[in-house]
C-alpha cells in the first residue's frame, strides 16, 4: 500500500533544494593541493617572522618586545614599585600580543632567571623557577618590574627614533623594533623553533662584545679573526667551561658552528678516605635534578661503576655543589670519562646564528651581526638628533618672539590692552613685530614674572645654550663619523655600568675540537696483581721501596689459604694489557682500566671488567705501549706449542675476548710475549732446560690456527715460559724456594724449533720448581710475590750473574709454608738514567776544564 506524502514535507524539501543551491552557487571550486601550499607558507611566514625567530637589529622576538614596552607603557622602570605579574601580562595580552597567556608569562619568566639570560631584562620578586626545573609561582603571585639594563633597550623611543605599527586591533600602536643601545642579540643570544628553520645563538660577555664593536667601528674592513681577538667565544649565565676553539671559530665565520661544553668539576677527599667528584658549574641549559637521576639511572644499570653516593647540597649561599662520592679504591678518571660520555655533563652546542634581516631570515657571521646592530644604532641617533634638533629650533623659535615682546614690552602691552579678544591680539603682534603665529601665542600666554630683567637674562642665556646645541646637531648631521663616535661612547659607558668578567672558561687551542681522554690519565708506572681467584688491581710501582737481596719483603695483599697472588707485573698506566685465559681466549684494555686499590686490599673481581666463563681462569699476559697491528706475538703453551701472529687479529678482542689460539686436550696457554722482527725467543722447562730460537723461524698463523711444535719435552716436562730476548738483556730465574739466578743471553745458542734446548738450571729440593723466568735489564729492578702475598722489591744488577749450571742464590726469604707465585719486572727510567749521564758527562767536562786552566796558569806563574 502506498503511503502518501504530506504537503509540509514537500514544501520542507523544496525549501532545503533551494537553500542547497544558493550556497553552491558561492563555493569557489580551488585544488586543494595549491590552497594547501599557499595557506601553509602564509603560516610559516607568520610563524617565523612574527613569533620564532629575532631581529637583528634590537636582538628581540615580538612577544620579549612587546612586554618590554607595555612595561615601559606602564612605567614599572626599576625604580619604580614590583608590579603583580598577571597585570603585566594581561596588558602584553590585551593590547599587543594576541595569544596565550602561558606563553607570555613563560616568556617573561625566562627574562627573569638569572640561569637563563646572560643578563637580566626582568626583575622579579617572588618564585621565577629554578635551576632544578622548577615550575615558577602562578603569575598571581609573582611581581616584576624591568631591570634598569632593559631600560637601555628603550632609551629615547620617544624620540620619533624607531617606526611604530598599528597592533592587531588598529587600536593602538607598538614599536615594530626597539631603539635598543645595548647589542641584545650578541650579549643574551635567542632561542626559537620556526617553520624549517631554526635559531640557536650564544650569550656572550658584554665587554668583549663592546671592545670589539668599538674595533669594528674604527675598523670596517676588519676580518673575523681580528674581532675574535676581542670576543674570545659565548659566555654562558651558567659558565661552565668550553673545550676547543674550532666549533667557536667556525660558528663566527658561518654562522653555524658546534661547540662542547662541560661542567665544572672538582675532586674532594671525603672524611671516609674516599675520593668525590663535586659538581661546581652545569653546562647551559642542563637541569640539575635530571642529571642527579640520570647519574643514580646509569649506576644502578652499571654503566658508571665505583659511585658510592650522590647527593646534592646546593643552595642559595654555596649555589651548585652535586657530589658524587666514589668507592675507596676507584679510578676517578675512569669514573669521570664514564660521566662525560653517558651522562649531560659534557653536552654539545649547536650554533645556529638565525635572525631576521629586513623581515627576511638569514643565517649571519660575526662581523655581519656586529654590523647590522651599528647600522641600527647609526640610524636611531641619526633619528633622535633629528628630533632633537627640530625641538631644539622650535624652543629657540619661540624664545626669540619672547625677547622681541620684552624688547617692545610697552607697546606689546598697549596692543594687547587695545585688542578685542585674542585672536585680533595675535594678529596685532604677527604684523607689527613680524612675528609667527606661534611666537605671538607664546608671547599671549606668557606670564608676567617673565617680564622682569632677571627673566630676560634666563631667556637669553637659554637661547645661547639652544643656538650651541643646534650647531652641534647640525654638525653631527653633516658628519656620520661623529655619530659612529657617539655609538663608541655610548657602549663604553653600557659596559662600563653593565660589564662583568667572563664565566665560561674556554680551554684548547684552535684545532683542539676533540679531548683526548688519555691525555687525563697520569702516567705512572704501576704494579698489577691477579690472584688465584681472578681478582685484580694495580698499586703504584713507587710505593714498594727498594730492598736488599734476601729481604722478607712488605704485604702485598691479603693471602686466605689457596687464594694468594699468582700474577704480578709492573705497566705504564697507559699501556695496552693483552690477558689470555687457560682456553686460548685473549682480551685487552688499558692498564688505567685497572681499578687502583691499596697494597693489602684484595682487588676487585676481573669478571667485573672482562667476559670471562665461570670455570676460566688467566694464565699468560703482556703488555704494550702502543697498538701496532702489525706487531708479532708469539705463544707459548705447557706441551712446548708455540704461535705466532699478528696483533692486528685481537683488534677486536677488548673485554668481550676473542678466541687467539687452538689447544689440544689438556693443554693451556702459558706465556705470551710481543717480539720485534729478528728477535730471539727463549722457551724455558720445569725441568731446567732452555730452548732459544729466533722469530724469523716460526711463521706467521691466523687466529684460528693450533701452532706448531717449538720444544721437545721429556716425559712429565712441561713449559713453564716464553719470552722475546732483546739486546743487552739476560735471563733471570726464580724457584718456588725464593733460589734465583741471573744468566747471559749469550750462553744459550739460537737453535731451530722442535729442538730439547740447554740447561739453564737444575731444580732440587732445596731450590723446588722453576716458577718464573723472565728478561730483565741491568738497571731494571724485579719484584717478587709470594703465596702469603708479601712483596720485595731489589735491583736486578744485584742477583749475580752465573752460569748455567749454578743452583743460584737467596733472593727471598720465605715464611713456613709459603712459595714464591711470580716474578714481576720493573723497568729502568730510562729517561732518567739518560739525564744522569749527561750531568756525568758535563760535570767531566767541567772538572777537566778547571784542571786545564789551573796548570795552564801555574806553568805560566814558574814560566815568570
């Protein structure tokens, strides 16, 4: 059945039909592709020109504009009483700046914290935020007035010196840039994010930048480098310190540069013997509290290790004071390289120098941002003499009718007193006197106290001040160097009241660009030691004094039954430490890496440092100065298997291991040593038999090889060494008894591998078994290490040399029970031994002269 339409609802449809086809008759059919381009480019330009980005005249964005002149509007000049925060914003609101009212209060905020501007152009009272990234107080509480530097930046806008627009209502206007005598833009650098660009400029110190504004006026062909010798680089409200000058001189050459900034640190002793990192300075920009969580974050995931505590007791009277507090023992400088890298106390600084030149952004050097900043101020005093001149003729205009009328004072009054009103009255005097307009008001609304002779010698005298003051405009008009000396004079005396000394220490010369962490590490030698446990430390060489032969020695640790000291070498702190494992594995890492502990304290597990197993255990080591890749090794293992190979195969070895040799069933890896080509290689038994063989014999092998035979053992014989042979040195040899020897290079023959070698010496019961044998040089020294951890430290030239079959002489007494567990060798300073023999060498000389000019002289007196 069908259903009948209602004629309200046909009447209803047409009505819509029709309103449907009016609207479409207006709608502009556009692509929305150019409709989109278009609307997005009005926007940025509007966002960069109008929000983002500074101009480069007065240094300043409209909103840090805008509420700097509805300050002045209001009169909150710094002399004036604090004014509540919301009034000020609500004016910046209500008749410049249509937009939130956060970002004006934010905007305001930032103008008054003393960690954010280089200097001030807001005074506040009350709560502004704080360095730990605290929120300031709500703008109902906070007070602000501007700060008396920030009434340089409108010294004589009322002087007609810069263009006012209307504001975004036509119902006022706003200055389109300030006057702006101090150079803002160089002194508190900006910050701003626009649409595909952005600005990132530096604070710099006031009086370097005056001093090198006063050059580049007298100098305008200047280069960069000639005004950097004045501007030495930013300096930041939060100082810090600047490492390298290349990121400085780049970004003042290009205008974009990169620069890294560090925190200032200092290294305290705490009450508990412990070493503490203090923070002193932050770098720009980072917040206190997250880098104290940042720090505490990276402790508890173990990327900085040895920080016991870290705390922070700043204050307003101490300011910044975060310390990290160390374990007893730590290496402060690793700690401290751990910090640079993982954490913002060392950050990079972006220096993008964006400003808008003529409403148009452009990327600016030095020299062009001093330039634009003295062309400003060249045409602001050119525009304020100007207008004092115009005023300066207009007073003296009228000071001339004024002496005219006293000169004719009678008859001035006959035809005021004659005179229907005034109008007939000013007429009068314009014709008779031949006055202006202006002058004849003057003269009518002159009161009578001007009529009297002191008046007219004050009217004169002005007249002669105004007549000095119009030739001095006039003059300054007609010369634009003397403006150019008024702009000098003018920064003088800004950096004369406002000047302050550099924060931001700049450290490096100008290509220093990177800090070379191991330039921070102190180079010393050090004795490491590494127990049977796999702990391990290092303890400064000079703290074991040098004793007799046949000392008992002093602790070196603290022995607990089987676990006792096993391995003890001496290394620079900035050697390479080359450590190998029971199962062919090597590692390596610097020997600084080693945490530094006292002599009697334990160590620090290695496991904690290297990738090692739970059942692995380190059998051999070395070390190096510098990493040569091509440098040969050359190892050796319990059943006399030796290899050679090329350091460059554990380039990758560091910490997490790599697999260096191939061992067959129950054998190990016992001695490793770096070898120069044609070097002697000398493999040492337990049974007393020596095998020399020179490296050019054995071939080079890749990692993965097993190595071929070097010794042939007799039964139950094992290698107990293997070292490289230099010149000049000789064998030395230690027994589990504390029985040593020294021996000759020279009394073992070069012989092919595979060979049984020579006897060197033969081990009984009263020497025990060979435990060490290393190469040592004469005026080297050696340690000794026992299983009850005492340590002797004796010159090497001190062991007699002997022959092969000498059992050998005391060189350690030894406690009940206790074993000789390492040999270590510490090098000569040859350095020094070289200096000493030069004294020797000029002392000779000196004595040999003074003997020859005494006879000399004597023969001559008998001569006579």
């Amino acid at each position: 059945m069908a259903v009948k339409k209602n004629n309200n609802d046909n009447t209803e449809e047409r009505k819509y039909s029709t309103l449907t086809k009016d609207i479409l008759k207006r709608v502009d059919h556009i692509s929305i592709e150019n409709e989109l381009k278009e609307s997005y480019l009005n926007y940025a330009m509007s966002v960069i020109v109008s929000r983002a980005l500074p101009d480069v005249r007065d240094g300043l964005k409209p909103v840090h504009r805008r509420i700097l002149y509805a300050m002045y509007d209001a009169n909150l000049t710094h002399d004036k009483p604090y004014k509540k925060s919301a009034a000020t914003v609500g004016e910046v609101l209500a008749r410049y700046h249509p937009h939130g009212d956060a970002a004006v209060y934010g905007t305001m905020v930032r103008m008054a914290q003393d960690f954010s501007m280089r200097y001030l152009l807001v005074d506040g009272q009350g709560n502004f935020g704080s360095v730990d990234d605290d929120p300031p107080a709500a703008m109902r509480y906070t007070e602000a007035r501007m700060t008396k530097f920030a009434e340089e930046m409108l010294n004589d806008i009322e002087k007609e010196t810069v263009k006012f627009v209307p504001n975004f209502d036509d119902s006022r206007t706003e200055p389109s840039v300030l006057p702006a005598t101090v150079p803002q833009l160089l002194v508190n650098g900006s910050m701003g994010i626009a649409i595909g660009m952005a600005t990132n400029m530096p604070p710099h110190n006031l009086k370097e930048v005056v001093n090198a504004i006063v050059y580049y006026i007298d100098h305008q062909d200047a280069e960069i480098k000639d005004l950097m010798r004045y501007i030495q680089g930013p300096d930041f409200p939060t100082a810090g310190i600047i490492y390298g000058k290349e990121g400085i001189k780049e970004a003042y050459t290009t205008g974009k540069g990169r620069i890294k900034l560090r925190a200032r640190l200092e290294i305290e002793e705490t009450k508990k013997d412990r070493e503490a990192i203090v923070v002193k300075e932050l770098p720009y920009g980072v917040v206190k509290t997250n880098l104290h969580e940042k720090i505490a974050e990276l402790v508890k995931q173990g990327k900085i290790e040895g920080v016991a505590d870290i705390r922070d007791e700043s204050s307003n009277r101490s300011g910044i004071r975060l310390i990290i507090e160390l374990k007893k023992g730590v290496a402060t400088q690793i700690v401290l390289n751990q910090l640079w890298k993982h954490t913002d106390l060392e950050i990079t600084f972006g220096i993008i120098n964006l400003a808008l030149v003529n409403g148009e952004p452009k990327v600016l050097n030095l020299k062009e941002l001093i330039k634009y900043f003295v062309d400003h101020r060249v045409e602001v005093i050119t525009k304020r003499t100007e207008y004092d001149l115009n005023q300066a003729k207009a007073k003296a205009h009228i000071l001339e009718g004024l002496l005219i009328a006293q000169a004719n004072i009678e008859e001035v009054i006959r035809i005021i007193r004659q005179s229907e009103n005034t109008e007939a009255a000013r007429n009068t005097l314009m014709s008779k006197f031949k006055l202006s307009e202006k002058q004849a008001q003057a003269i009518l609304d002159m009161p009578l106290k001007r009529l009297t002779a002191l008046e007219k010698l004050k009217i004169e005298q002005e007249l002669q001040q105004l007549r000095e003051f119009i030739a001095y405009c006039e003059d300054l008009l007609a010369h634009p160097e003397k403006i150019l000396a008024v702009i000098k004079d003018e920064l003088k005396n800004i950096a004369e009241k406002y000047g302050d000394d550099r924060r931001s220490e700049i450290i490096g010369k100008t290509n220093d660009t990177e800090i070379d962490e191991e330039d921070l590490i102190h180079d010393e030698d050090v004795a490491v030691s590494i127990t049977t446990q796999g702990f391990i430390k290092r303890v400064p060489a000079s703290s074991y004094r040098t004793q007799g032969r046949g000392g008992v020695g002093v602790q070196g640790g603290k022995s607990q039954g089987e676990h006792y000291i096993e391995h003890l070498f001496v290394a620079s702190t900035k050697d390479y430490l080359f450590i190998f494992t029971d199962r062919g594995k090597a590692f390596w890492m610097k020997v600084h890496e080693i945490p530094a502990l006292t002599k009697t304290s334990q160590g620090k597990s290695i496991k904690f440092i290297l990738n090692l197993a739970p059942d692995e255990k380190i059998t051999s080591y070395f070390t190096v100065s510098d990493f040569n890749p091509k440098q040969s090794i050359i190892m050796v293992t319990k059943m006399g298997t030796i290899k050679k190979m090329e350091l460059k195969h554990l380039e990758n070895a560091k910490k997490r291991g790599i697999l260096a040799l191939t061992l067959e069933n129950n054998d190990e890896l016992i001695g490793v040593s770096a070898v120069e080509s044609g070097d002697d290689f000398i493999m040492t038994t337990a049974s007393g038999l020596a095998l020399r063989i020179n490296e050019q014999k054995v071939r080079n092998m890749g990692r993965a090889a097993a190595g071929v035979k070097g010794i042939t053992l007799d039964d139950n014989d094992i290698c107990v060494s293997g070292n490289g042979i230099h010149k000049g040195e000789s064998l030395i040899v230690i027994t589990e008894n504390g029985i040593g020897k020294r021996l000759s290079s020279k009394q073992f023959n070069a012989k092919g591998r595979g060979g049984k070698g020579q006897i060197y010496i033969k081990p009984d019961n009263k020497t025990g078994n060979v435990v060490s044998v290393k190469t040592v040089g004469d005026k080297d020294e050696i340690m000794v290490v026992t299983t009850d951890d005492m340590t002797i430290k004796i010159k090497a030239d001190s062991i007699p040399e002997l022959g092969r079959n000498a059992k050998g002489v005391k060189i350690v007494n030894i406690s009940d029970g206790a074993k000789v567990s390492d040999l270590a060798v510490v090098p000569a300073d040859t350095e020094k031994i070289k200096i000493n023999k030069q004294k020797i060498i000029l002392l000779s000389l000196y004595f040999l002269i003074r003997a020859f000019l005494y006879f000399t002289i004597t023969l001559k007196s008998k001569n006579k």
